[in-house]
C-alpha cells in the first residue's frame, strides 16, 4: 500500500470533515422542512466529532493535522463553492429554493465523506499494529452515521425536488422510516418511493392508457409469479414484501426503536421527553420507542382508549 497516498487521503478526510461543519451550519439555516432541519443538526454534531476522531487518527500516525498539501486545498475550494451556492440561493430569498440548492449540496459533500470513510477503512485492513487498531476504531465510530447522512439526505433531495415539481413526494423519505444504511437499502427505499407515487397518481386520476399499461405489467408480473412458483394467483406483492421481510428477519422501524428504547432503560440511560426523569417501566419504554417511531413516519395507530 502506498502510505503516502494514505496519510494524503487522511489529511484530505480532516479537511472535507472541517469544511463539512461549515456546510451543515448553512445548510440548517437553508432548510424548511422541520424533520430535515433537525436531522442536519444531529449530522452537524456528530460531524464535529468527526473532526475530532481524525485529529486523534493524526496524532496516531504522527501526522500534523495543519499540514497542508495541494490535494487539502482542493477540497477547500469545493466546500468553499458548496457554501457560496447555499449562500446566493438563500440571497435570492426564494426558501424552497435555497432548501434545494442546499440538499444537493450535502448529498454532494457526503458523497466525498462517505468515500473517504470507506477507503480508510480499507486502508487500516492493511496496517498492524497500533495503527491499524486506531483506524479501525475510528471507522468503527464513523462509517454507520456516513451511511446515514449520505443515504437519508439522498432521500430528502429526492422527495423535496419531487414535492417542488408537483410530483406525490414522500416526506419523510422512506430513507427515514426505514432507518437506511446500506446502498441495497437505498434501493429498496426508493422503490418504496416510486411504488407510493404510482399509487398517488393513479388514485388521483390516470389516462386510461397509462392505466392499462400498468394493469398489463401488473398481469404480467403475477403470470411469470404463478409460472415461477407454482403458487395460487392469490398472491399479491404486498404479502410477498411481507413474506420476504418475515423471511430474512428484518426488523421494522417500530421493532427497532423499541428495542432501542429497552436497551437503554436496561442500561439507565432513557429518559422521559417530559420530566427528564429516568425511564424505569417496561410500558413507558416501549411507548417511548413507538413514538420515535411515529416521529420518524412510521404508520403506528395511536392506543385506543
Ligand atoms: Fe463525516
Ligand atoms: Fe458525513
């Protein structure tokens, strides 16, 4: 490995986390939507621990963290333009614009925090020793909130571009409800997306071509189905989402959030929204983990009295 062109990507990984804070703090005041506005604030905290994880990388591998370099000024000048772009949308006063402008740009910084994070972690399967255990640590910490902040701003960009086109968004994201953080996931939530519009549309009125040809693709779908498994023609797609969810044990928001909630009040560390005080009872724990739940879009109808 060319370890100079590792302590390279290092330094160019702690100057896009640094300018990275700076895109978050203009990209907080760029958003509208309430969700996206507290979502970017956590992203623009744990950024900041970022930066700190990589000074700590540094000092590991005896490197100046103020050490300049061409490639560092490069990654200054793009971070340097992302801001310009939030700030001259924001000039023109236009606030469903300027949320725009700023959603391309986090997926476009992000993009780069995601690739660094990746390739350092390839980097430290190749080190020994202590050097190794200090990378690997570092991308241990970091590389499930990258996932996060890459795949979920994808989404708000997505569904807030369709939503100013007049086109059925989905808000939040189905990045959101299902807690994305892997590419294939992203994936399967944009589909969830597209499959949530079609419906939209054809709710509010289709052209009877468009309706046929979906209803022909549909007909097709369930024949190569039967042809494929044999099965009654009862089966629709929605029990075979179920099905294969059921199948391969993933666990909904709500199951997640929940187990969340309980993990922490074992450990004493959840605590009431209300009171501050800390959680004990089983009851409150989980009702706490189904209203994050809710927060994040998840459809959980309210108990009945
Ligand atoms: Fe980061
Ligand atoms: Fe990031």
């Amino acid at each position: 490995m060319n370890e100079e062109q590792l302590d390279d990507l290092i330094l160019q990984s702690l100057e896009h986390e640094l300018g990275g804070i700076k895109v978050y703090e203009k990209a907080v005041e760029c958003a509208v939507n309430s969700d996206l506005k507290e979502e970017w604030g956590k992203y623009l905290e744990q950024t900041r621990t970022h930066v700190q994880i990589l000074e700590t990388v540094c000092a590991a591998f005896g490197l100046d963290p103020r050490r300049e370099a061409l490639s560092r000024g490069i990654v200054r000048t793009i971070g340097s333009a992302l801001l310009e772009a939030m700030q001259v949308a924001l000039d023109t006063g236009d606030s469903v614009a300027a949320e725009l402008v700023a959603c391309e740009a986090v997926v476009l910084a992000e993009t780069k925090d995601h690739l660094d994070w990746e390739l350092l972690g390839k980097c430290a399967k190749q080190l020994s020793g202590e050097r190794r255990t200090h990378l690997e640590q570092a991308c241990d910490k970091v590389e499930d909130e990258e996932d996060e902040h890459l795949y979920h701003t994808r989404g708000w960009c997505r569904e807030l571009w369709l939503k100013s086109l007049g086109l059925s968004p989905v808000l939040p994201p189905p990045e959101e409800e299902h807690d994305v953080k892997t590419a294939i996931g992203a994936a399967r939530a944009e589909q969830a997306s597209n499959r949530a519009r079609s419906r939209a549309t054809d709710k509010g009125g289709h052209t009877m071509a468009a309706r046929s040809r979906a209803s022909r693709k549909s007909a097709s779908t369930k024949t190569k189905a039967r042809k494929s498994t044999g099965r009654a023609k009862t089966t629709t797609r929605k029990s075979a989402t179920k099905t294969s969810r059921k199948a391969s044990g993933a666990k909904t928001l709500a199951q997640r959030k929940v187990k969340k909630a309980m993990t922490e009040r074992k450990a004493g560390k959840l605590k009431s929204g209300r009171s501050g005080k800390k959680v004990t009872s089983r009851k409150q724990a989980i009702a706490i983990g189904l209203s994050e739940a809710r927060k994040r879009g998840a459809k959980i109808p309210k108990k009945k009295k």
